[in-house]
C-alpha cells in the first residue's frame, strides 16, 4: 500500500470488494512479497457446500495465468486441494518436484518457480487456502524462519474470516468483477525509472501498459497501436509460442530471461524481460544480424492456443484415461472440469430410441433434471437440437435461450447460462453434455473452442464406458448364471457361501462352488477355479460343475469324482487347467472325506478354538495328467467344526508373500471361528485387504457342524 492508503498496482480482487474483511485480506496479501519473498500468489475460499475452492483474490503477476484455477474441485491432484484437504502447509521446490508430485499442474506450467500452500484453519472450520509463487533462484526447502511466517500469514487470515464469520458478516466466494486496467499517469515514469531505453511496461493481464517512442520504432508498430493489448496479438511475427513461453517463464519464475525474435522481413531484435511483483519491463534492442543469419525464423500461426486452455484438454484426457463406467465418466467432468470453468451443474444425455435419456448429472436439484429424460428427438429443444446435430450451442444469458426456445424446460432448471456440447465420435453423435452456470457466462472464442474439444473427448470416454457397462451386465448375468442361486438347507450344517468378482477388468472368471446332496446323510461340498479371466475361462467352469454334479450323483466317493472330471478334460482337449477340492460330508457319523486337486488347502476351526490349514496329499491340478489319482482323507466334524473352503484370489496378492498371508488368514480365524458365519465370512475377507479393491475374484464357502 502506498504512503496515502491507495492500493498498489499488482492486486486484484475476484469480487467486487464492499466489506472490510476482504479490504483488510487484501492488505495481508500485499505484505507477502517484502515479509515472504513470494513475488506473487493468491487466496482461495472454500464454497458454501465445501466442494469447490474458488479464487477471491491474487497479488502479483499471477492473475493472467489463474483462468484455468478459478473454481477447484476438492478432489483435483493440485497443492492448494491437498492443504485443505491435509490440514498442512504443501511446499514444492521446483520444477522437477512438480512435474513428479503434480503432473498436471506441470503441463500447464512447465517453469522454474516454487510454490507454497497453506490451509486458511481455525480450531473447527477450514476457509480455504493462501498460495505463494517464489522465483526460481529459491533455495529447494522453505527455511524454518519461511515456514514459520507462512503459517503466521495463513493463521492471521483465517482468524479474519473466522472473525467476519461470527460478526454475521462471512467472506464468501462470488462471481469476478470486472477487473480494473492499470493506466496509472505515471506507468511511464515507473517503467523509465527501471531501464532508460528502448523500453515497454507490461501489466499484470500482459497487456502492453507503456510504450516508449524507441520501442515502438524497434518494434514497427505505432505507439497508439500497441497500448492496451497484448504482444503476441499486436504483432503477428511475436506469435510463435516460444516467446509467450519465456514470457509466462519471467512472470511464474520471477527471473530475468531473454530471447531474439526476427521482425519481418530480416532485422533481428534481441528481448530482455526484467519481471517484478506490478509486472514486466521488457528492453529491446536491435540484435546482429550476423549471429542470426542461418536462423530460421519461426513460422507465423494464426492461432495461438495458449498452455492455460490447453491445461483443460490435457487435464480432461489424463482423468478420462481411468474412468470405466459411464458414472465415472459424469463424476469426472463434474469433479474436475465443471469448477474450472465456473459452472454449477452437468448433465449427460445420450440420443436412444429416438428419445433422450439421462445418463447422469450432477449439481442439480434431486427430481429437477429427470424432466430432460425421455424428450422426444423431434421436439425442438437444445438438448435434442445438440443430441441431433454435431453443432455445439452456447447462450451466454436467460434471455438468449428463451428468445430461440420459449417456454421449454431447460428454462426452468434455475440457471442463468448455458453450453450444450454434442457428444461426437468418430462412428456416430451419441448425445449432448449440458453444462450449466447460475449466473450469466461469457464465451469468448478460445473457452468455446476449449468446450467443443471436450465435447468429443468426453464423447470417446462415454462410448468406451457404454461398452464397458454393457459387457459388465452381461459378464455378471453369465457369472451369476453359472454359480447356484442359492444353497439347500442341510440338516446338522450351517453353511455360508460368497463370491466376489475382481475389481480390476471387467471378464467373467472361473471360481465356483456348488453344494450336491448325494444321499438322505450326505452332501458334497464343491469348490473350484478354472485358470483365466475370459468367457473360455467362465464355459469351462460351467462344464466342470456340471461334471462334478453328474459324477458326484453317480459315485460320490471324493476320489472317483475328481478322477473322472480329470480325465473329462482332458477329452474335451482344452489347455485350460482348473484346481478343484471335493468334500464329501457324512452327516450322520460327522465326518468328511477330502480330496484335493491342487487347490488351497482348506481350514479348520475345531470346538476348542484350534485353527489349523488341513494338509492333505493332494494331487495335480485338473488336465495336466489324465491318469492323476487324488488320495483322499478323512476329517473328523464334532459339534462346532468350522471349514473354511476358498480359492486363491482371498491370499495371492501381487507384492504379497503366501505363506504370510495364510498364516494371517488362519489368525484371523482362530480370533473370529465362534462368530456368525456371515460375520466370519466378512472378517476373513475383509483381513486380506480384498475387501474393496481385488485383482481376482474370491470365492469362499464355510460349512460349520451344529446339533440337529
């Protein structure tokens, strides 16, 4: 602030400033660069509903390089979400750091710069966060003296808002005021004052703030011309993104660069850029030819897309790449392109039947957005006019909408702008995205060309989630088909089977089990994996338990079974392998007879609490020799026996050692065996970390013996 109370040049405000809390923030963020060294940055506040940080306010030269931060979700990979969403202040030392840390904050500013974070927290609320930018000769590590003024600075911020909070006047986010040009009378003077000659000032929109005579000579273009614009759109041969790099590098870095550029058609200029926390002198000079005489100029470019809108297409296609399912491909676009744009709601409409029907939204008003689902594609609407036609659609007010269509039902969602982008892929137009924004939005040409982009990567992610939706249904209908719908009840046992599919790829696999009654006293307890995760995989499971069926209601004996399906594999000349453990329960006496084909060996839990693995003699696994033979053993069932049947998937885990997890596996049962088998089920499950995430599928089946 200068002696008589006037704001510096080099703040602005995201909202018009009618309280004193903000005024008084504003002051704060003015000290940072003469207490800190942070030659610029700014302060985020979380929105009303604690989902999206939102920029209020920016000192220095960072305001021209934020459009792409306006509005953060709270689960984007950038510094300032994990300060609020960790409580603790983020520090990144360097280029290097960043690209390895946050990638995609690095493709949008591939500079030397350091950047800090800290979370704005009282005892009970978080308000959002305050980041620096500190210049590239910046030493690797905050110093404890930095560290210590960073939380100072971050503490003296939230305790304002807190205070605003509880006088009934709370700072919050709002809509960016139009933002105040810097034409001081004396830009000149100051610029002058930096570098005698030759010489222009840059503000902090990088538009051109002072021009002296001999620069507009050097750069063959009239003062007048070049006032109030930016370099690179003034004069055509300045277009090249190479000198908007090394610009963009000055003001993030904060460090002096340079570079030559070749003014048409053969006078060589030589660019120094000295930058500072109000903005940028720029020393031209004429150049030697001489050094440049075989250098190719750069070609000119009649657009120049800029890395700040190419941040939204990288940072979309990088997020699309792990979506799976048409859901996730809706929470993408909510989660983390919808807030940098400033909008407040999304819905995804595909074109089917000949009607539209809603894939998913997010924003809107439970019950509101179901009136788009079922438009017919012949009533003239935006949404089926953008489902119909690869033509996006932007209305930047109410009043553009209402004047094309009258009286239709997007007028009603309670928002106040509109972009509808048609969902085109290569083979076909599947739809439309709405994005809406509950206060009038401006399309200028670059944000619609960004939009319109999306639109089609957004298209392929749905049109790959679609397949995938599909086959899942229909893997999970074959699955199911496959495995019994449900168990018989048996006298003298308690039985509780589970399958889970791997949630990692989307095929069927080739675990099953199956309960057979083989007599008026006995039952056989069947489980099994057939090697793959394929629809091969999946047939040749069904063929097994089928074989085991007709050859356990044959002759039951856990030998002659395994034996016969043995040898029917190998006759049905697959090369697929399968594991398979067979018991046959005597119900009457309580005992069972195993007998095992190279799968898991099962558990024991005995009535006095004793869990043990049962080793058995077992013999190869199914179609590797047709002429195997699989010993069986005998296994006493007194009142209270747990066995715990399962297939590989519940302990072989990648980066996972076997023996431990068995070993884990039989504690957890030797703590858990009195329980409920659904309740033991879920510890035995839940123990191994497979819970949630499984690179293969689990099948697990318990049978306990209880009194008649």
């Amino acid at each position: 602030m200068s002696r008589d109370g006037a704001p510096q040049p080099g703040y602005e405000a995201a909202e018009a400033v009618a309280g004193r809390g903000l005024e008084v923030a504003a002051q704060i963020l003015r000290s940072v660069p003469d207490t800190l060294g942070a030659h610029s940055g700014g302060l985020y506040l979380l929105s009303e509903d604690q989902q999206v940080l939102e920029l209020v306010m920016t000192f220095g030269a960072v305001r021209q390089f934020t459009r792409p931060w306006q509005h953060i979700g709270m689960s984007a990979p950038i510094p300032v979400v994990e300060a609020v969403r960790s409580g603790q202040a983020v520090w990144v030392g360097g280029a290097e750091e960043m690209a390895r840390r946050y990638p995609r904050v690095a493709v949008a500013m591939p500079y030397a710069f350091g950047l800090a974070a800290a979370p704005l927290v009282t005892r009970r609320t978080t308000y959002g966060a305050v980041f620096g930018i500190w210049p590239a000769a910046h030493p690797a590590e905050l110093s404890p003296r930095e560290r210590d003024l960073l939380d100072a600075l971050a503490l003296r911020l939230a305790e304002l808002l807190a205070e605003a909070a509880r006088a009934g006047r709370p700072i919050r986010p709002s809509p960016r005021a139009a933002t105040a040009e810097n034409r001081s009378a004396n830009a000149l003077t100051m610029v002058a004052a930096r570098l005698p000659e030759g010489i222009c000032g840059i503000d902090l929109d990088g538009r051109l703030a002072a021009v002296t005579p001999a620069a507009a000579e050097l750069l063959g273009a009239p003062v007048e011309r070049l006032l109030g614009v930016r370099p690179w759109t003034a004069l055509p041969w300045l277009r090249d993104p190479v000198y908007e790099y090394h610009y963009r590098a000055a003001v993030i870095g904060g460090a002096t660069t340079s570079f030559v550029a070749m003014r048409p058609p053969d006078r060589w200029l030589s660019f120094q850029l000295y930058p500072d926390a109000t903005g940028v002198t720029a020393r031209i000079a004429a150049a030697d030819a001489s050094l440049y005489e075989h250098t190719e100029a750069p070609a000119e470019q009649a657009v120049h897309t800029r890395p700040g809108a190419l941040y939204h297409l990288l940072h979309l296609a990088s997020a699309l790449t792990e979506a799976i399912s048409v859901q996730d491909v809706v929470s993408m676009v909510a989660e983390q392109i919808l807030p940098a744009f400033g909008g407040r709601a999304v819905a995804v409409l595909m074109a089917e039947g000949g009607r539209l029907r809603l894939a998913g939204h997010r924003g809107y008003p439970a019950g509101l957005v179901d009136q788009f689902d079922g438009t017919r594609l012949t009533e003239p609407t935006p949404g089926v006019q953008a489902s119909t036609n690869s033509v996006p659609a932007f209305f930047e007010t109410r009043a553009e909408l209402e004047r094309l269509y009258p009286d239709r039902h997007e007028t009603q969602d309670g928002m106040s702008a509109w972009a509808y982008l048609p969902l085109v892929t290569s083979r076909r137009l599947l739809g439309t995205c709405v994005m809406a924004f509950d206060e009038p939005h401006r399309f200028d040409v670059e944000e619609r060309a960004v939009l319109t982009a999306l639109g089609g990567l957004i298209a392929q992610a749905l049109d790959r989630a679609r397949l995938y939706d599909t086959k899942l249904v229909l893997a999970h209908g074959l699955q199911e088909s496959l495995l019994p719908r449900a168990l018989p009840v048996v006298r003298n046992l308690e039985i509780s089977a589970r399958y889970l599919p791997a949630t990692e790829g989307m095929d069927v696999g080739g675990d099953f089990y199956d309960l057979i009654r083989v007599g008026p006293d006995a039952v056989a307890v069947v489980i099994g994996d057939v090697q793959g995760h394929n629809v091969h995989a999946a047939a040749l499971m069904g063929q097994v338990r089928t074989a085991v069926r007709a050859f356990a209601a044959a002759d039951a004996d856990p030998s002659t079974v395994l034996a016969r399906t043995n040898r029917l594999l190998a006759d049905l000349d697959t090369a697929l392998l399968a594991s398979c453990a067979y018991l046959c329960v005597d119900l009457e006496h309580r005992e069972a007879w195993l007998a095992n084909a190279g799968h898991p060996v099962p558990l024991r839990y005995g009535p006095d609490g004793r869990a043990e693995a049962l080793e058995s003699p077992g013999g190869m696994v199914l179609n590797v020799d047709p002429d195997a033979e699989y010993p069986p053993i005998r296994i006493d069932l007194p009142i209270g026996t747990t066995l715990v049947l399962y297939t590989d998937g519940l302990v072989d885990r990648p980066g996972t050692d076997l023996d431990q997890a068995m070993a884990g596996l039989v504690d957890t049962l030797a703590r858990h065996g009195r329980e409920p088998l659904d309740r033991l089920a879920d510890a035995l499950i839940g123990q191994t970390g497979q819970s949630e995430h499984r690179t293969d599928d689990i099948a697990l089946l318990l049978v306990r013996s209880v009194p008649g």
